[in-house]
C-alpha cells in the first residue's frame, strides 16, 4: 500500500506505532538449500545482507528478510502443526511486539541499523516440503517483510525494533 502524505491523519497514524518491537531470533543461510544457523548478532552490509548469509553479496530489496514471530503459531496451526522452528520458514529475524505490514515502504531501525522496508517477503515452494502439503498456503499472506539496509552495524537478539 502507498504511504498517505504524513500530514494527513491517515499519514499520522500510518507513523505510530503502540511500543517498540524486539529480535527474538537471527538465523543465516549459509548457502543455498542448506540449513539456517541460528546466531545471536550479525553484521548488517550496506546495499548487502547479511555477513555470513547467502544474500550477503547485494541482494538489493531483500537484503534481509524478517518474520513477525506472532504469526509463526498461525502458521504452525495452518499447516497442522504445533509449533514452528523459526529456522524452518528460512527468514533472517524473527521480530515480535511490531507488526511488520506497517513498516513496508517505511524506515525502520534495529539497533544500529537502518533499513528500509522493501517489500512483502512471501513464501517459497521450499515451504511445501519444509512445512507438508499446503504449507506454502499456510504461509501466504504472513511470510514476513523484505528489507534494504542503509546504514550497516550489528543487530542482536533482544535489538528494540523501532519505525523512524
């Protein structure tokens, strides 16, 4: 959705946000069709990802990849399951107390880095086979938010997640 001009009341609102989300989770891909190695800070890359992960190199709009960690139960039901590993559905940042529908074409920053929201972060066919038949269903519409990092530093577990 198209941000409202901020000095409209829909722009106001679009900007607040209730509290300040948090990093539950970091997660690398090392490489390709690997597993997703859990890690408590990363070194964020300008124009990059990453370091350490296989989008590290300039991966542009989807320089990370972050997962709301209030719709990994949702999911977890969805594809019949009871809980979900966060390194299942292969996203970087598991990020909870912040929805992250609002941040899409927005600014944010974790820590000390700032990232801008690029896009949705939808579900790949890998889902089918990580999460059973009707998986990539079962993540439609909650596979998390894309983003660009533009100014680099380290995130870590426990990071506050706040919109600029």
């Amino acid at each position: 959705m198209k941000q409202p001009p901020a000095e409209s009341e829909l722009g106001r609102l679009f900007a607040q946000f209730p509290r300040a989300g948090r990093v539950d989770w970091i997660g690398l891909r090392p490489a390709r069709d690997v597993p997703m190695r859990e890690v408590e800070s990363a070194d964020a890359q300008v124009g990059g990802g990453l370091q350490g992960d296989r989008y590290a190199g300039g991966s542009g709009k989807r320089g990370i990849t972050l997962i709301q960690a209030e719709h990994l139960p949702a999911i977890a039901a969805l594809s019949g399951h009871d809980d979900i590993a966060p390194a299942t559905l292969r996203r970087n940042l598991v990020v909870s107390g912040i929805p992250l529908a609002a941040l899409r074409g927005r600014r944010f920053r974790i820590g000390d880095v700032l990232l801008e929201g690029t896009d949705a972060c939808d579900p790949c066919s890998r889902m089918e086979a990580a999460l059973g038949p009707g998986g990539y269903n079962a993540m439609r519409g909650m596979g998390g938010l894309c983003a660009r990092i533009l100014e680099g530093g380290t995130l870590r577990r426990g990071d506050a997640v706040l919109g600029e």
